[in-house]
C-alpha cells in the first residue's frame, strides 16, 4: 500500500508545486490512486489508465451535472473548452507521473 501511495504522492506534490493547483483533485487522485494500486495489481501503465479513466470521468461528469441542472457553468476566461482540455492533461500527467515513479519504486518496494 506504501508503493502506490508514494507513487500518487509524487506526482500531486510536483504538480502542485509547479502551478498551485487546488489541493481538493490533488487529494482525490492520491486516493483513488492508492486504491486502484492497492486492488488491481497490473503492471503499472495498467494502473495509471484506470486512474486516468476513473479521475477524469468523476470530473467530466461534475461537470455535465452541473450543466444539466444550472443550465451553464461560468469559466474564468470564458473558453469551456480550454478547461475540459485542461482537466483532461491535468489528470492524463497526474497518471502517467504516477506510472513512472510506481515504476521507479519497484528497487526499493
């Protein structure tokens, strides 16, 4: 359980420490990380998938809820599409860091 929690870790705190994201996506990709690296025990581009999958799908859809109930979702900059572009590279570097530093700690763990 140490390996996959180390291995979301890193890439959360480097992404927070180049751009100041929210701590909140931060927090919920280090869990489900964790999880997903707990129970499904496949190589790990396998698991950064899943991660990216699951992460990106949860996000899209709080966003598509929000949609179908407000009726519009009001973004700083006003390009909707920017920021689904966003959160899906967010979540697609947040994976894949997870996949090279799981691999990384395959010596000691």
């Amino acid at each position: 359980m140490i390996r996959p929690f180390l291995a979301a870790l890193v890439p959360s705190l480097v992404a927070y420490a180049l751009t100041k994201i929210d701590v909140a996506p931060l927090v919920v990709f280090i869990v489900i990380a964790t999880i997903v690296g707990t129970v499904f025990k496949k190589g790990p581009l396998a698991q950064a998938l899943l991660i990216f999958a699951i992460n990106a799908g949860m996000w899209l859809a709080f966003i598509g809820v929000a949609l179908a109930g407000a009726g519009n979702v009001v973004v700083i900059g006003n390009d909707f599409y920017t920021v689904l572009l966003l959160i899906v590279l967010t979540y697609l570097a947040l994976s894949l860091g997870y996949a090279a530093v799981y691999k990384l700690l395959g010596k000691w763990f």
